[in-house]
C-alpha cells in the first residue's frame, strides 16, 4: 500500500494549484480519503476528507470554498483543487486513505488514516 503526492510548488496568492496523490497496490475507490496539511511549528490538521460509502466530504472551514476533494477511480488517484490561494495555506500537504468507514466526526482526524504519502510543500508568496 503506497501513496504518492504531487503537485505542490510556489504560487502566488490568489492564484491556483492542483495536488495529486496516487494510489498503488490498492483501489482507492475501496477507501475513504482525506488531505492533510502542516505549516512549520504547527499540528498537522485536515483539510479535506470525502468517505466512500456516500461522497460525504468535509472541509476546514478556512479552505471552505476555495478547496475540493475529488477522486479520479481510472486513474486511481485522489484530488486537491485549491483556489484562491492564501499565504496561510503555505505548507506541506499529505494525502491519507483508510479502509475503515468513517463517521462524518472522525474524517479530518489525524488518527483515521494509516496509509499516508510523502507530502508535498505548498508555497504561497508574492
């Protein structure tokens, strides 16, 4: 079980960035996903969650808006559009996947996931 993120880089505020995380050795369509992220000094909190058995999707409510979670099944692979993008929003983001059925509570906890990628650095300066 390996996933793979990418897509980060530097970006001005305001503008745009696609993350992507690819799954191997499982079907992510079999799991419920979530993104992460941590900024430097911080706790590592939910961004983003979207859970299998109904597309429920919850976000923080900062990103409310500007983000969305989505899965690609042909390509295997979990989602981050992120809009209008703010200097807060700098740091590095993961991508987290369980085969446990989360309850809408539990989506965005740190504790849920036990498959996790690499991460990937967002930037956003001017």
């Amino acid at each position: 079980v390996q996933l793979q993120a990418s897509g980060g880089g530097l970006v001005q505020p305001g503008n745009s960035l696609r993350l992507s995380c690819a799954a191997s050795g499982f079907t992510l369509n079999d799991y419920d996903i979530a993104w992460f992220r941590q900024a430097p000094g911080k706790e590592r909190e939910g961004v983003a969650c979207r859970r299998r058995s109904d597309g429920h999707t919850s976000y923080l409510d900062s990103v409310k808006g500007r983000f969305t979670i989505s899965r690609d099944n042909a390509r295997n692979t979990v989602n981050l559009q992120m809009n209008s993008l703010k200097p807060e929003d700098t740091a590095i983001y993961y991508c987290a996947a369980t085969r446990r059925r989360l309850i809408s509570g539990l989506c965005r906890r740190v504790e849920s996931y036990d498959a996790w990628g690499q991460g990937t650095l967002v930037t956003v300066s001017s």
